[in-house]
C-alpha cells in the first residue's frame, strides 16, 4: 500500500523515520540520503520540507525510557519525555522510543475523530 505525503503526512513521514533508521541515515545527513532511503523502502523521496524537518527532528531526538541509547540529543528525563510525547501529539508527527534493548521504533500518533 502507497502511502502519499500529501494526503496521509504522519503516516507517510513516520513510513520515512523507518526507513531512515533502517538506512542508518543520521539526522543531520543530507537531503540526497533521506531521498535515497525513501526509494530504498519504495517510496517517493519527500517534496515537502516539513517532511525532511518533522524526520530529522524523529531522528535527532529519540526518547530513551530506559537511557540506553548513546545519543546526546536523546530524552531521558520524565518531564522531558512527557513534553515531547505531548509534542509529537499536538504535531502529529512521528517519534521514535528506544525499547529497553536500544532499538528505535516508530510512534506515529493517529488522531480519533469523534462521531457526529
């Protein structure tokens, strides 16, 4: 199943972040790499840089329960943790947990739509 930056951006950019990791594309690499990635996992490279952004924030900013990531950009702190999970809900955009084991997984938030 396609997904389409344009109508589906959270999925689509949460589909990016894996395929980044997955990659080892780091968050500051450049545009070429993320394009790369995209097309590697069947994508289409990324059109908007909202999409590059929210990816490279996912990748920079991991949230590391158990401190077990050596990122020095990684939260660590409950408040810190609480505030960007939060964030990644307000922003419906992806973010990536460390499991206890060091591996990244993508969070993708979906909002519910309430019923008329």
């Amino acid at each position: 199943m396609k997904i389409s930056e344009r109508t589906s951006p959270t999925r689509y950019r949460a589909a990016l972040v894996g395929a980044a990791l997955r990659s080892g594309v780091a968050h500051d690499a450049p545009d070429a790499d993320l394009d790369q990635a995209a097309v590697a996992a069947g994508m289409r490279p990324p059109a908007l840089a909202d999409s590059r952004e929210a990816v490279r924030d996912a990748l920079q900013c991991p949230v590391d329960f158990m401190d077990v990531t050596d990122s020095p950009d990684a939260v660590v702190g409950g408040n810190d943790i609480g505030q960007a999970v939060f964030d990644a809900a307000s922003e419906l955009r992806p973010l990536v947990v460390v499991d206890h084991r060091g591996r990244p997984v993508v969070m993708v938030p979906q909002p519910v739509e309430e019923s008329a």
